[in-house]
C-alpha cells in the first residue's frame, strides 16, 4: 500500500458516515493530499467512487484487507 498523509478509520460505522469522514479529512488539505480511508461497511465500494468521481479526486487504491475494505484517495483541487 502506498503512503499517505491522513488516515480516516470508519471501520464499524455504516454509510454515509465513512465518506462524510474523508471528505472532512481532506476538506482543508492541500491539493495532492493522499488518505487512507479503512472501513467495514460494503457500501463505501460505491461510495467511494461516487465521492471520487463526483469531486475530482482520484481513486487509487481499493481492496479487502481480511474483515475491512482500504481506499487510497488522492486530493486532486
């Protein structure tokens, strides 16, 4: 997994709550900025992406990591 500047750990927290974490964590942050989001609920796969896509962020890692799903996003304006 590659490095990162913030981690946001939404793991037993269930939609939209994971999202609405990261977007929080990168709001005030520097265009370029990478979070590692980690979370259990399913529907951050979607959530995620939609997040991504619809602010210009780019999404450049998703997996399952055992119990819980890890995101790497990076900040893009």
């Amino acid at each position: 997994m590659a490095e990162y500047d913030v981690k946001v750990d939404a793991r037993g927290l269930y939609c939209p709550i994971p999202v609405l974490r990261l977007a929080k964590a990168v709001r005030d942050r520097p265009a370029g900025t990478v979070a590692l989001l980690l979370a259990t609920d399913p529907a951050a796969v979607e959530d995620v992406e939609v997040f991504c896509r619809e602010r210009n962020h780019q999404l450049l890692d998703s997996r399952q990591e055992g119990t819980f799903l890890s995101f790497l996003v990076r900040k893009e304006s």
